[in-house]
C-alpha cells in the first residue's frame, strides 16, 4: 500500500521516533509499505515520521543509484546489492570517520535539493524484521542515506545541516512549502 508522505513543515518530522521493542507483524507491513511508498517516489530512503508512525523505523535501498558505497561486515567486504533492501530498526551510529560534502534529496521536501557535510564512513548497528541485531560498516552513498534517515528517527531534518550560504538558495523554495501547509492545515 502507498502510503500518503508527509511534508516539511510538518511538526510530526519533528518527532523523535519511539523505540521498538518486540518486532511484529505489524512493523513487517509497516516497512512494505514503507518501501512501495519510497519506490513509487522514487527515493533512497524513508523513514516511519515521513509517513506519519513515530517510531525508531527507516527503509533505505540505494540501488537505484550509481553512486558508489562500501559494505564491510567484520573485516571482510561485502557487495553493497547483499543488504539491500535494507531495514534499520532502533538504530545507532558510532566511529564517524571523514567529512565528505554531498547532494541530498528528501521525500518530505519535494524539488529541494542540497549539499549536505556528513561522515564519510560510519559503524551502523540496527535490529532487522527478524527481530536481529545486525552490525557492520559503510561509507559513500550507503553512510550518507542511513545517517540522513537516522537523523529523520531522532527528529532532525536535511536543511538543519544545510551549509548558510546553501539554505539561503533552499529559502523561498521553504517558505513555499510553510504556505502549502498552512493552507492544507
Ligand atoms: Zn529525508
């Protein structure tokens, strides 16, 4: 089912998601639909506030980009294709390592687009539907679309790390968006 998307300046993006205790059915049908609904727009990543459930939830599947990404489970490399779609329930990041600077989109701010300074490598822990604690390593693509859905799971948005100069170009795009809501609202 496609899920309606809910847009900036929702306060509900606002949010800090709950954390998940037992994984259930309904988490199961909750992340499908998670993920028809950011195919059908086309994104890399959706996270639960976006479709209006506050909770630690994201999907993310960068295949659809050719933008490169590394996957390390333990020491050994794996292909980025073997995790994917990907599931990251209760989330954490650790081992930031790198700056790199990027091109960022969101399903919750159509047509806005922006570069955003995220680490360029990170350490991911996250519990999968089956209910298991996974572990491993990424960086380009993959590190930048979980810590951006990260983010959305703790309440932050992509313009809250949008560089002065690079938000004053997003601005009237922004206040577009704050006059849609009031009128839908
Ligand atoms: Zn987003």
């Amino acid at each position: 089912m496609i899920l309606p998307i809910v847009f900036y300046p929702d306060p509900l993006l606002r949010k800090k998601g709950a954390e998940i205790g037992q994984v259930t059915e309904e988490h199961r049908s909750l992340a499908g639909d998670m993920f028809e609904t950011m195919y059908e727009y086309n994104g890399l990543g959706l996270a639960a506030q976006q479709v209006g459930k506050v909770l630690q939830l994201a999907v993310i599947d960068v295949r659809g980009s050719d933008r490169p990404s590394q996957l390390f489970v333990g020491v050994r490399e794996m292909p980025v294709e073997s995790m994917m779609p990907l599931v990251l329930i209760n989330p954490l990041i650790s081992k930031p390592k790198r700056e790199e600077k990027g091109g960022e989109g969101c399903l919750s701010f159509p047509g806005l687009f922006g570069d955003v300074v995220r680490a360029g490598e990170i350490a991911v822990e996250a519990t999968d539907l089956e209910g298991k604690r996974n572990r491993f390593t990424c960086t380009g693509l993959l590190a930048r679309a979980i810590q951006h859905e990260v983010d959305h799971l703790n309440g932050v948005l992509f313009i809250d790390r949008m560089k002065e100069e690079d938000l004053a170009l997003a601005k009237s795009q922004l206040r577009e968006m704050e006059q849609q809501f009031k009128q839908r609202s």
